[in-house]
C-alpha cells in the first residue's frame, strides 16, 4: 500500500506546485481568501489533489492495470482513503507556509485567520464529501469518474438545503447555531461531530471494499 500512496504522490509532483503557486497567487497577491479561515484554501487544495489522482487513476486506466498487478484489491481501496489524510495534510501544511511566509510582509488583517473550530469544520466536510464519493467512485469507475465530483456536491447541497428547510420549518435558527458553533471556545462538540465523521467515513470504506472485491474488472 505504502507503494501505491508513493505513486500517488510522484503523479501529482506537478499537481502540487502548481496548487502551490495558485494558493499563492490567489491568497496573496489578489487577496481572494482575506477575511475567511485559513481552511478554505487548504481545503480547496486538499479536494483538487484528491480528486486529481482519482480521476488520473481511471483516465490512464491505472485502476484496471494496478488490479492485474499481484496487489490485493483491499490495499488499492485503503490507499485511497489514507490518501485522504495524507494530501489533506500536505495541502493543510503548504497552506499554512503561505500564511507564515506571507506574515513577514502583509498586516495579520489582511491574511486568512486561523481557527480550530474552522480546521475541524472544515476536516468534517471533507470527510463527509469523500465517505459517499469514494464508494461510488468504485462502483462506477470511468464511467462518471470525470464529473462524480459534481454529483456529490450537488447530491450534498440538495440534502443540506432540505435539512435547512426541516429545520426552518421547527423553527429553528441553522446560521445562528453554526456560527455559534463556530464561535464557541469549547471545541468539545465539534470533536464529537468530526469522530461521528470518521465513523462514517471508515464506513464508506467497508463499503467501498465490498464494491470493489466483487466488481468485474
């Protein structure tokens, strides 16, 4: 498995920097994230390395040749979502190597903040996108893989919309608890929600290794 994350990371050698550059570039020098968490960024680069690699795997056909390899199938599942954490931790660092280098010369005003309730907001979603992504991802192979990524997001923005409106409708304020949640120097919560996360998404990995052990390659 440690195999297959190597690779991973020498496919998206190029893929990094120019992430790299382009958080740069918009963080800095155009100031698109001033005023908003320092998690934004770094989850719009987690998310573009994670999906790259997904999609170059099934573009190059590389899931059909790595499954003729003497490689177990559970091990090309799990290197997936290990590959989660380990481009989310390298987008996270990068991210925050722009925020150090940037201090030297920019006000602190003018830079993203930081936050731990936001990291682990925005962790939580991530885990979430990927714990239904990954099984269908799978499931389907080439044959969505270019545009699963929007269906997820959509599938996700229709039921959030819909559990809003459930909400409104028991009268029920859903900004002013998230930003108290957000707000709340007690991360107790927040802790609890992000494992509830993981269990989803060791879930969507039990389930993805399912798919993928009968699937007819």
């Amino acid at each position: 498995m440690v195999q297959l994350l190597v690779k991973d990371i020498r496919i998206q050698k190029k893929f990094i920097a120019l992430g790299f550059v382009f958080v740069g570039f918009f963080f800095f020098i155009l100031g698109a994230f001033e005023g908003l968490p320092l998690s934004v960024p770094a989850a719009i680069f987690s998310h573009f390395l994670i999906v790259v690699a997904s999609k170059s795997d099934e573009k190059n056909n590389n899931g059909r040749m790595l499954a003729s390899f003497p490689l177990r199938r559970s091990d090309i599942v799990t290197s997936k979502y290990v590959g989660i954490i380990m481009f989310m931790c390298i987008s996270f660092l990068l991210t925050s190597l722009w925020r150090w280098l940037a201090g030297f010369v920019l006000p602190v005003q003018e830079l993203p903040w930081f936050s731990t309730q936001s990291m682990i907001m925005t962790i939580l979603i991530l885990f979430v996108f990927y714990a239904i992504y990954f099984p269908l991802f799978f499931a389907t192979g080439s044959r969505l893989v270019q545009v699963l990524d929007l269906i997820v997001i959509f599938s996700l923005g229709g039921i959030g919309l819909f559990a809003i409106r459930i909400l409104e409708w028991t009268n029920v304020d859903m900004g002013s608890s998230l930003l108290n949640l957000l707000n709340s120097d007690s991360i107790s919560v927040l802790l609890w929600v992000l494992s509830v996360s993981f269990i989803l998404l060791l879930l969507s990995w039990c389930l993805s290794m399912s798919v993928y052990k009968n699937k007819n390659l």
